[in-house]
C-alpha cells in the first residue's frame, strides 16, 4: 500500500523531472535555431541586449523607471513578434523558442493560486494514478459511485422482499455513499456485503474504496486468499512483512470474498486471518468485507469471537444483497 504522502512525493519528483526535461527542450530548441538560422540567430541576440539595456536603464534612472519599463515592455513585444514571423518563415512552429510545458494551469510547477498555494489539478490526479496502480486498486478507475449504473440491476418486485434488486442497490449504493463521504480514520465503522455471486458486491466495495481513497486516507484491498497467503507466509518465514504491516495499519482495509480462502487445520485464533481481524478490531481500524457467507455462516466458520465482532451492529453496517447474478448484464 502506498500512502498519499509517498504517491504525493513521487508525483512531485516526477514533475522535477519533467522540468528538467523542459529545459533541456528549450536549450535544444535554441540550438537548432542558432545552429540554422543566422538571421533568427541576430534577432534573439537583439532580443537579449534589448532587455538587458532596459533593464539597466530602468536602474540608472529610477525617477523615470516606469516609462523606461513601458517602452520595453512594447519593444520586447515588437521583437518577439519578429521572433516569430523568422521563426514561421523558416518552417519552425512559432512557440518553438517559448518556454516548454505540458500542464498550462501550473506550467509544471505543480501549484496553482497567487497567495495560497494549492496542488495544481494535474497533480492530484497524478497521485491518485500512482495510489490506485498499486496492488488491488487498479479497478477503482472504472468501479466508483460515478460508473454506477443501477439499470443493470432487474426491477421487479421478488417475492417475500420488500425491494426490488434495483431498489435494492440504490439504497445499498446511497448508503455506502454516505459512509465514504464521512469516513474517518480509526472510528471502527464497518461494511459488510454479503450475498451470492454476480451480485455487485465487489464493484459496491470498488466504490466505497475509490472515495475514501480520493478524500485522502490509505486504502488496502486484497482478496481474503491473499491476505490468508501473506499473513501464512509471513508466520512461517517473515516474509511478505511489509504487506502484513499495511494490512493493520491501512485506514480502510477492503477485504473481498471472505470465505473462499483456504480453510486451515490451524485453530482459529492460531491463523492469519483472526489475526489481522482481531488486531483491527481491537485498534478500531475500518473493514469493508464482502462474502458469499452470511451472518449464521460467518460464526461458523470463524468462531463465534470472530464472527459475532465483524457483525456487531455497534461497528458495521451489514447489507445481504439478493436477486440474480447480473454479470452478464453489464456492458462491456
Ligand atoms: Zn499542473
């Protein structure tokens, strides 16, 4: 898992690079003129005594600074024009000697904003790539509460329930909403989907991540086989620590598919898995937890100490979905 300071650094490094690689583009550029192009070539270094004059003129004579700044103000315009019309006449683009960008709001500053300095937009859509490239997140671009399509989903009544599918998952979705738009670190409150495949389970999960994600806090999502592997590896030689120190510390911890990793001849509280669930329910760290298993089956197959503090009513919102598998509904 990679924190947003870390995936805030790298972005801001790479932009280090990209300026690097700017002025290097501009060096080039002023080369290949000089190189081809004498009367671009006298025109640029008129360019430069123009402004150099200017500017000691406008500092030898201070009473008449401000006039001296307007006219070279004017001729440096006049100038550059020249620039460019030499420049077009000789097959170059006519921005080719201007400063190099990519990012026209922050010039690859990577800030925007006169007297508060704010990330520019590129920036932070920069550092939620790199967050969301990392292990597990790379669905949370098209999976989110904007790709969400209710439609998908059979509207008619189902017998013996109150809600249509539909209905189903847009009270499901709204509630979910509402959890990542106030999530905070450490209050304990978790999710819990449960239900049959082909339900939307992960996508909802996909959602809830991808919003806590953007409102800034770490986010950690792996597959209980996974989780299972790592924590099993990391008992038998230590390795694999780091993503087992992630998975107690992350923010939000989204475990998909509870209930299809291997069971173990290990008791209970001797495995990985009761292992990490019990290290972050004592911490009061946030789990959102899908699984084919319900509530009756949770207890089973993890104990009642487990099962019956992921159900706490206290700490998690528990949604079993139903209706039918919708796979094969979405459009690709
Ligand atoms: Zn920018």
């Amino acid at each position: 898992m990679i924190s947003r300071d870390q995936a805030t650094k790298t972005a801001l490094y790479e932009l280090e690079q990209q300026r690097e690689q700017n002025y290097a583009d501009e060096r080039r550029h002023v080369e290949t003129v000089r190189a081809a192009c004498p009367e671009i070539t006298s025109l640029i270094d008129e360019r430069t005594k123009l402004f150099s004059n200017g500017v000691s003129h406008a500092f030898g004579d201070p009473s008449n600074a401000m006039d001296i700044s307007e006219k070279l103000v004017a001729d440096m315009d006049r100038s550059n024009r020249l620039i460019r019309l030499a420049l077009h006449k000789n097959g170059y683009p006519e921005d080719y000697l201007q400063p190099v960008f990519r990012c026209p709001l922050c010039h690859d500053t990577g800030y925007v904003g006169d007297l508060v300095h704010d990330f520019c937009p590129c920036v932070r859509q920069r550092v939620l790539k790199i967050m969301m490239s990392d292990e597990g997140l790379q669905d949370l671009e098209t999976q989110n509460f904007s790709t969400f399509d209710e439609t998908i989903f059979p509207d008619h009544p189902i017998p013996g329930k109150k809600h249509s599918q539909r209905d189903l998952m847009l009270l499901v979705r709204n509630r979910l909403e509402q959890y990542a738009d106030s999530f905070e670190a450490r209050s304990g409150k978790g999710i819990i989907l449960s239900g049959a495949s082909g339900l939307g389970k992960t996508f909802l999960m996909n959602c809830v991540a991808e919003r806590v994600l953007t409102r800034g806090f770490s986010v950690l999502k792996i597959s209980a086989y996974r989780l299972y592997d790592a924590v099993r590896k990391y008992q038998y030689d230590h390795s694999d620590a780091e993503l087992v120190d992630d998975l107690i510390r992350a923010d939000l911890l989204a475990i998909d598919d509870l209930g299809t990793e291997p069971l173990t001849r290990l008791s209970n509280e001797q495995s990985g898995l009761y292992y990490i669930l019990n290290e972050r329910i004592n911490s009061n760290a946030s789990m959102i937890i899908t699984s084919n298993l319900n509530n009756m089956q949770t207890r089973e197959r993890y104990g009642d100490r487990i099962g019956l503090r992921l159900y706490d009513g206290s700490r998690t919102s528990a949604f079993e979905l139903y209706g039918e598998d919708v796979r094969r509904n979405v459009r690709k």
